[in-house]
C-alpha cells in the first residue's frame, strides 16, 4: 500500500512501487492533466507536477517514492473560481 497526499487529499493505493506516477495518476486516479507527450524519456516535461513543491517529471518517478509526500498536479492548482495562470 503506497500512502501520499495527492492536490491536498490522502491517496492510498494498491500497487507496483515500480510503475511511473504518470500512469497511476492518469490510468487509476482519472487525473489526465499530466500528459505524456514523448516515449516517458523525460524529454518533454507536459508529464510534470509538483512533489513537495518541487517540478518533477512523473514519467521518470516510481510511484514507490512518493510514499509519504505531497503531490500536486495542474488539478490541484488554483481552484474554480481563481483558477491558477498554469
Ligand atoms: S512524458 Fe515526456 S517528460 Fe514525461
């Protein structure tokens, strides 16, 4: 069980430690505001969101080492009504 706060709310979840944030945010949480836009090389960065409020790429980080952390994704920036420049 992987435990991490995802756009200010806790996330558990049953998984490969393995498997790139990028396909557990999009493929099991329905979050599609990070994009795959190359072959998950880290070339092209539409996949980044913020891990303890630093810019990482999620197609290169093992969902395994955001036990623990923040995460925050470009759903979780701003809110509906001030929605963030991003
Ligand atoms: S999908 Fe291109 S850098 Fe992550």
């Amino acid at each position: 069980m992987i435990q991490f706060t995802l756009n200010g709310q806790p996330v558990s979840i049953e998984t490969d430690p393995a498997r790139p944030l990028l396909r557990v945010l999009r493929d099991d949480l329905d979050l599609t505001g990070a994009k795959q836009g190359c072959d998950m090389e880290g070339e092209c960065g539409a996949c980044t969101v913020l891990l303890d409020g630093q810019a990482v790429r999620s197609c290169l980080l093992p969902v395994g080492k955001v036990a623990g952390r923040s995460v925050i994704t470009v759903e979780g920036l701003g809110t509906r009504e001030h929605p963030h420049p991003v």
